[in-house]
C-alpha cells in the first residue's frame, strides 16, 4: 500500500528527469588540447644594448611556461649572456600587446637546459608527462622557428611582439637517446628558433624540450632531439621549481569528446528507462484506483437502488438510497475519468523521439594531425 501511495504522490509531483547527463570539464572545450597547450609557449628573444647602435634583436629561442612565472628554454638560447652585461631577455608570449623582461636563474648546460624567470604571471604553465611515451607516439613541436619568421618577412621589431607559436606534427622514432644526455628523437619538422621550445603529446603535455644541440652547423635535420622529462624534472627539483607532473596516459580530446558522448547517451537511456518504469507503474496505479471506484460505486449504486425499495418499509430508506445512488454514479463516473487520465505512453514515445532529433551528429575529429590540417597557427 506505501509503494502505491507513494507512486500516487510521483503522480503529481513528478518532474522530467534530465535527458543528458551534466558534461565535464574536459568536455566542454572543443578545441585540440595541443592548440590550448601553444598558447603557453612563448618566444625567448635576446636583447643587446649597444652605446651605438642602442637595442636590436642579437638572436631568439623558444620557451614553455612550466610553473607560475617560471619559462624553461635551452641552455644554448641564453649562452650569449655569459659573453656580455649588456644584453637581457625578453619574453614574448603568443598573445597580448607587449613583452616582458626576463631574468636568467638557472643554466644546465649538460642537459642543455635553462630556467629564466618571467616578470609578469601571464602564460599558464603545462603539465609534464614523466611517465614512458610510446615508441611511435604522435607529437607536436611547439615554438618560433626563425625559419617561417623569415617566409614571413618579419622584422627584428616585428619579432619581438607577441604573435602564436607554430605548431608541427610527427612521431617519436623507436625511443632511440643520445648518449650523453637523454634525449627523445623524433619527427616533428623544426628550424632555428624552435631551439627550447616544447615537444608535447597529443594532450598538451611537455615530453620534451626541443634541442639543436646534435645538428650539424649549417643544416636544419629532419629528425629532432628533445631533451626528455627524464632530464627536465630533476633540474627543476635542482633549481627548487615544483611543476605539476602526471604519469595518466593520454586521452586525445576527440576521444575524450566520444567517451563523453557515450557517458551522456547511457545517461539518457537510464533516464528514459526510469520514466518507463515510473509511467508503467503510475499506469497500473491508475488502473487500481479506476477499478476500485467502479466496484465501490457499483455496490453503492446498487445499495443505492435496494434501499429506494424498501423505503416503504424503512424510513431512512429515501435519503439512504437517494444518496448511494448518488455517490455511487460520481465514483463510477470517476473511475471512467481516472481510466482514461492515466499517464500515456505517447508522450514517453514523443520525448524519445525528440531527444533523437535533437542529437547532434558526431563531428570528433581523429588525432592532432586533423587539427593540424584545418586550423591555421592562432
């Protein structure tokens, strides 16, 4: 009697239940994570001061922000300051109207690797992968390779404003290292200028931080070094630099895209079949209720009836029979109104269909590579 009670409550209490369930955080960007992670690099520009001919552009690099304030580049980028006083960094971040001054902290030049402090907080660090990338996992090189500076005919001033990174695409090739240092090599096309600038993942997570140090003088190479995480969290630890760091494997955002698709769908059907079920038993209550009224009005009618003949006889027979009669029309009259008020299956059919309808169309793309292809450097 409570469950059927409780149903007849739902009956006028219920409320459409979501369709969809609540879409996470990762799923609520529908852009490649390694077009969010390029916004973090920025370009490392050397600055020379000379009494003469005042400042001018002596060489640049790339860099990543690896903590708040804190850009990780190559040593190679900022040797040239170990040679003169007068010239200072400048960081360039991919967006923005202007750059900043940076200050060098650390320098590793077995690892090539250098930390350089950033007087603004502007750029939002990446995260570094320290787990064992696979062996022919895609990637992405992420920097300012002088390279298209020059196809693009910048000037030095023009190179120093801020302007996005260029963002190249290829594999890791067998885990192969160098020697004296461990190094990722990979495929992912570089030029001069892209010398300290990140190798993420297919996540926007840093690997590896790109190094010409292997190549030869006058010839960009086709294959990459990257110096490795390996290499990387220990020289933050050395310099006392906490980044944040994840060993999960990486989900591409088209993939995390259909994860979340599939999630929200067995949301929805779960949601569908919780309203079946309520329809269902709100049917049958219905039909309890109807049934019980028609019984109980068709006795009372019929009493009803079988005190009007005996009210010759019995004197409250009038007003009994008179008023069973009556109630017992209004409760037969009732159980017709509630059998035919009972919830319908149509509309459970019609909030089906709809939400078929108005499913879009599964447009993830497949891998960094599509994003590559269709979307211009930002």
């Amino acid at each position: 009697m409570a469950r059927w009670i409780t149903v007849l409550l739902a009956l006028f209490a219920l409320l459409p239940i979501a369709a969809s369930a609540q879409k996470g955080e990762e799923a609520a960007s529908t852009q490649n994570d390694v077009v969010v992670a390029a916004r973090s690099v920025v370009r490392v520009a050397l600055i020379a001061n000379d009494p003469k001919q005042g400042e001018y552009l002596l060489g640049h690099g790339s860099g990543v922000a690896i903590a708040p304030g804190l850009i990780v580049t190559n040593a190679h980028v900022v040797a040239p300051l170990r040679e003169s006083p007068n010239i200072s960094i400048s960081i360039v971040p991919s967006s923005g109207d202007e750059r900043y001054p940076g200050r060098l902290l650390s320098s590793d030049t077995r690892a090539d690797l250098a930390l350089i402090r950033m007087e603004e907080d502007i750029v939002e660090p990446l995260s570094v992968f320290t787990g064992s990338p696979p062996d022919t996992g895609r990637v992405a090189a992420i920097g300012y390779p002088g390279s298209v500076d020059l196809a693009e005919n910048l000037s030095a001033s023009e190179r120093v404003r801020p302007i996005p990174a260029v963002r190249t695409f290829g594999q890791l090739s067998g885990g192969r290292s160098r020697r004296d240092v461990d190094t990722l090599l990979h495929t992912a096309a570089m030029a001069r200028g892209n010398s300290g600038g990140p190798l993420v993942d297919e996540c926007g997570r840093v690997i590896g931080i790109n190094s010409f140090g292997s190549l030869a003088e006058q010839n960009d190479a086709e294959f990459g070094f990257a110096i490795s995480a390996r290499e990387i969290i220990p020289f933050l630890q050395r310099a006392d630099v906490r980044a944040e760091i994840t060993t999960e494997s990486c989900i591409p955002s088209p993939e995390r895209a259909r994860q979340s698709a599939a999630e929200e769908q067995r949301a929805a059907d779960r949601a569908r079949e919780q309203r079946r079920q309520q329809l269902y038993e709100m049917r049958e209550f219905g039909l309890a209720i109807a049934v019980a009224l028609l019984v109980i009005g068709a006795v009372m009618f019929l009493g009803g009836i079988i005190a009007m003949f005996f009210r010759g006889r019995w004197r409250p027979g009038t007003l009994v029979g008179g008023l069973g009669i009556v109630v017992g029309f209004i409760l037969m009259a009732g159980s017709v109104y509630v059998f035919f008020n009972r919830p319908s299956l149509a509309s459970l059919y019609a909030d089906t269909e709809a939400e078929e309808a108005a499913t879009p169309e599964e447009t993830a793309t497949d891998g960094i590579e599509d994003e590559a292809n269709g979307e211009a450097a930002e």
